[in-house]
C-alpha cells in the first residue's frame, strides 16, 4: 500500500507588494481585485487609511478619530506610518490566509522588518519603474509639489538600494494589465502546491 499523499497546505502565504509612490501598486492592485477569475485563490487585501477617498488608490478613507477608536478597539492585525499618514490592515483583510488563500497586501518598505518578524514566509514583490515614468505618474496624481516629488524619488533611491530579500522583481512600464499577468505567471510559480 503506497503511502498517503501529503495533505496541501492550508494556510495561504503574504505576499507583499514594494515600491515607490507612482510604481503603479494600488492601480495592479486594483486590476487584479476586478479579475478574479484571473486569480484564483488570491485575496486583494484592502488597507485603511487617514487619508480621504481618492480615485487612484481602493482603500478605506478613516479620520483621525476612527483611526484611533479602531486602534484601541484592537481592529487592526498591521499598521504602520509612511509620507505622514497612518496605514493599516484590520485582521479581517488577512483572515483568508488561515483558509489557504494568499493575501496581496500594498507594504512598506520601510516596515518590511516588522512584517517579516510577524510573517517569515512572505513573499516580497518588488514593483519598480524608470524615474521618468515616476515622475509623470506623481505629477498626474496632483498630490504633491515637483520639490516633494524630487524628495520622493531620492528617498527611492536610498529604500531600493537597502532593499534585501526580494523574491519577485517586476517593471512596470506598461499596463496594468500587462504588470498584473507578470505577476499572475511568478505567483502561479512559487506559489502553487508542489507535487
């Protein structure tokens, strides 16, 4: 009688998207949130904000005082600060890891260590585009002076040059579309249960 199969996992793995403002994370994101059929077995997870509702990023808009009542009610499983807001991820967005989905998460790489610490196996993905394309992007999304986005892209510069451990290194130079079925294929690589 040949042995049993080993059982599949079934607990799913993180996997973190890095890069610079303007790299084009939230809108791969969101691309890949509106094509599940695409991603089977992947939870786009969705971060909170102390920010408004903007068209460019799908996240939950909370003011200073929602954000700390969840803080204190404990309803964040992540947080972290970045740019002078507040980001977190409540435990809810995670939740489909326990039930063998991966988890797509906008991070940080300024939090990475933190991350890790709490989830060793995740996956780093790494979302970079030429300086120029950078440039254009954060000059279309209004947010920033051209000082501020020259500051960004120094600060780029140093984060990707300390930037360890990257498991996936993708460009994003064309559509979303085109980055979210790079990134289809090298999950569908590392991530798929092995026989």
């Amino acid at each position: 009688m040949s042995p049993p199969a080993p059982a599949t996992p079934t607990h799913g793995r993180l996997v973190v998207l890095v890069g610079a403002s303007g790299a084009g994370k939230d809108t791969v994101l969101r691309w890949i949130a509106q094509h599940p059929g695409d991603f089977p077995g992947v939870h786009v997870a969705r971060r909170s904000i102390d920010r408004p509702a903007e068209p460019s990023e799908d996240h939950e808009p909370l003011s200073d005082a929602d954000f700390d009542a969840l803080l204190r009610g404990g309803a964040f499983a992540l947080r972290w600060r970045a740019h002078g807001r507040r980001y977190a991820v409540r435990h809810a967005e995670l939740e489909p890891l326990a039930r063998g989905m991966h988890v797509l998460l906008n991070g940080s790489r300024a939090h990475l260590a933190r991350l890790r610490a709490r989830h060793p196996d995740l996956l780093l993905v790494q979302l970079r585009a030429p300086d120029a394309l950078l440039r254009a992007r954060l000059l279309a999304r209004g947010r920033e002076s051209a000082a501020e986005i020259d500051a960004r892209l120094l600060r780029n510069a140093r984060l990707q040059a300390a930037l360890r451990g990257v498991d996936v290194d993708l460009v994003n130079d064309d559509t979303p579309r085109h980055a979210a079925l790079l990134l289809q294929r090298e999950l569908a690589l590392r991530l798929s249960p092995r026989r």
